[in-house]
C-alpha cells in the first residue's frame, strides 16, 4: 500500500519525538548547548543544557540541539539546516500529539485538493519560511536568542491556512464545541498567534510558544495559495 504524504509526515514526526526522549533518557548530548531563559519579570538567567538537571522539553539532548533551531548555534556553529529540520522536533507529548492531531485533520483534504508532490513543497515552505520569519521578528526586537524553537507547528499552520482559504464554508469546531465557518477560524487563530507574539516579545521565553513561528506559517500558505497558484492540484497532460 503507498502511504501518502500526511501520514509520512506524521511517521517521520513521531520517530524524531521518540529519538529525542532516548537521547534525553539516556543523556546523550555531546554538544552541551547553552540556552538564554527569561521570566515575567525580565530576569535572564544563562544555563548549561545538562539533560539530567533539566526538563526533557528544553532541548538539552544531542537530537534536540542538532535539529531543533537555535539561532546562537546557527550563527556561530553554522547549523543552517536547522531552519528545515526544526519542523520534525517537538517539546513533549502533549506538543507532538496535538500537532499530529491537525495535521491529521487538516492535512489529507489539503493534500488530495493540492496534490502529493505539491502539497509536500506547500508545508515545507511554510515551515521553512515560519522559521525565518520567527529569527526575523525576534532578532529585530531581542536579539540573538538561544531559546530553541522546535514543533510543526508554523507548517501545520500553513495547512491550515490553505484549508480556510479552500474551504471556507466548511464547519471547524472549536475546542470541539463551538461551530465556526474554516475561513472565521483561520481569522480567529491568526490573530490570536499576532497578539501572542507581540506579547512574548515583553518576555520572550515566558511562553514558550513561538508565536511569530505561526505566524510565518500563516503568511507563507496565504501567499503561495493567493499568488503562486498552490490551491490547485496541478493537472498532467499525457504528454508531460
């Protein structure tokens, strides 16, 4: 049986997660990472990345801080592909659940709409482009940050994105009770992830949410589908 797109993406997700907590497990971190953290009150405290003093979902493990995003290790270690493959990292359980849990809803009629290979190039460009756009917000107003950034959650806001604007009368049930058209929905969530963002902006790493990420995610699926033609499946000719 070929197995699509969605639920690679779901297997790939799941087998990152999984080497993550036995690299944590076992502490397996060779790289030792040095991570800037923040309270409410502004406070910034710089600690060593030992996975046996920390909790698990700070990236103190080789897998975390090789793939996940770190922009102090991209600048001075030239770890570049991490703005790819963040996206395959998560945080926790519950991170790794409820993002494979959209994309799980949303992904397949946005894959079967767009294609396989089309869809496959629309949710890497939006992680792709939610992590430039998230070092671009916070480089501009923090500065160089250590705090990771890990989870598919800005490609996965991407599909969303993509399923408002292709689907906007369908019925999205919010926190699984509230009805509401996809496109007021993906209105709503936008807006949310806008006003979080600039509220983490005060204390960067309070949150713990990459909310500019999403919002990257958001921009990147608008354009490509407004401009670039990506709401289409593409149609092959017998000749091509």
């Amino acid at each position: 049986m070929k197995l699509n797109i969605t639920l690679w993406l779901i297997i790939i997700n799941i087998i990152v997660f999984f080497a993550q907590y036995i690299a944590y497990a076992t502490q397996f971190d060779f790289i030792k990472t040095v991570i800037e953290t923040e309270d409410f009150s502004g406070n910034k405290e710089t600690i060593d990345c030992v996975p046996g003093d920390r909790s698990w979902d700070t990236g103190c493990d080789a897998v975390s801080d090789i793939l996940g995003l770190n922009m102090r290790t991209l600048v001075t270690r030239g770890y570049v592909w991490q703005i790819f493959t963040y996206m395959f990292t998560h945080g926790s359980f519950y991170h790794i659940f409820f993002n494979m849990f959209g994309l799980m809803i949303f992904g397949p009629k946005i894959e079967f709409t767009m294609g396989s290979n089309r869809y496959l190039k629309y949710y890497l460009i939006c992680g792709i482009c939610s992590s430039l756009f998230y070092m671009l917000i916070t480089g501009l107003a923090t500065g160089i940050s250590s705090v990771p950034m890990v989870g598919a959650s800005g490609a996965i806001f991407g599909v969303l994105t993509a399923y408002g604007l292709m689907y906007p009368r369908d019925t999205v049930y919010v926190q699984f009770f509230l009805p509401m058209p996809a496109i007021v929905f993906v209105f709503f969530y936008g807006i949310i992830q806008l006003i979080g963002g600039v509220a983490s902006l005060f204390a960067p790493s309070s949150g713990g949410i990459a909310y500019f990420g999403h919002v990257g995610g958001m921009i990147a699926g608008f354009i490509l589908i407004k401009y670039f033609d990506y709401g289409r499946r593409r149609i092959r000719y017998f000749w091509e």
